[in-house]
C-alpha cells in the first residue's frame, strides 16, 4: 500500500518534488485527500497475493497441479524410484525399483490432510475404544457419536476432493470443513 505520482512510489515520513515544488516529509500524513488528488497523488493498495497452498508464487494464473502426475524423462519413457542394491556388500549401488516416480497433487495432497486431521480428532477419544476392548466398558453414545461424525466428514470431504476439476472448487472444498465442536 502506497502513495504513486505518476507511477512512482512516494516514501513515507520521506520529503518529495512535484513540479518543481519540494513537499516536507510529513505532508502525505497531514494534506487532504482532495490536495492529494490535485497533484495526481494516489493511493494503490498492494496487490493480492494467491493462496501459495493452491498456486506458486502468490500467481493466480499459476495454479500447482490438481492430479498426481507419473514422471517421464524427455521421451516420455517412465522414471523410476530408485532403491539400494546390497547384492554386493562391498559395492552397494542405487538401482530403479519396479515404482514408477510420482509427483503428488494438490488433491493426494489435501486427502492426506483430511485424514490427518479427521485422525487427530479421533486420538483423543480411542482410549474409550482401548479400554472398551481390555475391559468390555462401553464407550459413550455421545463418544461414539462424535467419531462417526468425524469419520463422515472425512468421507465426505476425501469424496469432495476427488470429484473436483479447478483449483477453485477445491478452495471452496477444503473451506467447507466441519469437524464440529
């Protein structure tokens, strides 16, 4: 956010010209509005920077890859993992395994959020499941009830994610999560 004349920056707490005529460097905190638009000073705010989650470098017309990709060198023939083959103790080298490399997309990436998440929750309360399993205690209806809700919105949201087909829907897919209290 700034103050531009004639496509340049004015500096705050900075003294400036225009047409000939030096500005002290407070003058920008203390003139109008109107004495600022007389000299053509005006305000522009910063750009909007894109969420860098769902496209690189703040760039709206830069979004990262929905879909996981399988890699290939350029003909197009597939790259593979790399594993260690120790047939040869004393020579150990780097062979391809039978994996072909994958590049994860924005959708492989979100699902594993959801499910980290949707598991976080349920961590706190499997000592109920624990318990009900050692000592045949039961687990609260409201307990058990939480977890199924939270397992149905991960369904639901892994479900989601899988259906959409533009890094907007998945913004407003991801937006949507409801893991309640």
């Amino acid at each position: 956010m700034a103050y531009i004349h004639n496509g340049k920056t004015l500096q705050p707490d900075r003294a400036f010209t225009i047409n000939g005529v030096q500005y002290p460097r407070n003058w920008l905190q203390l003139s109008t509005q109107e004495e600022k638009n007389a000299l053509g000073i005006t305000w522009q705010d910063d750009p909007v920077r894109a969420d860098d989650r769902y496209y690189w470098d703040g760039d709206v017309n830069n979004p990262k890859m929905l879909d996981d990709r399988l890699e290939v060198d350029e003909n197009g023939d597939p790259l593979w993992e790399k594993v260690l083959d120790n047939s040869d103790p004393e020579n150990p080298v780097m062979v391809d395994s039978n994996v072909q490399m994958k590049t994860l997309g924005l959708k492989s990436t979100w699902i594993a959020q959801v499910k980290q998440t949707a598991g976080g929750i349920l961590a706190a309360t499997d000592w109920y499941v624990t318990r009900n399993t050692e000592k045949g205690t039961a687990v609260p209806a409201d307990v058990t009830a939480k977890r199924d809700a939270v397992r149905a919105e991960c369904d639901r949201l892994e479900a989601a994610i899988t259906a959409v087909t533009t890094v907007e829907e998945l913004i407003t897919t991801v937006n949507s999560q409801n893991w309640g209290d």
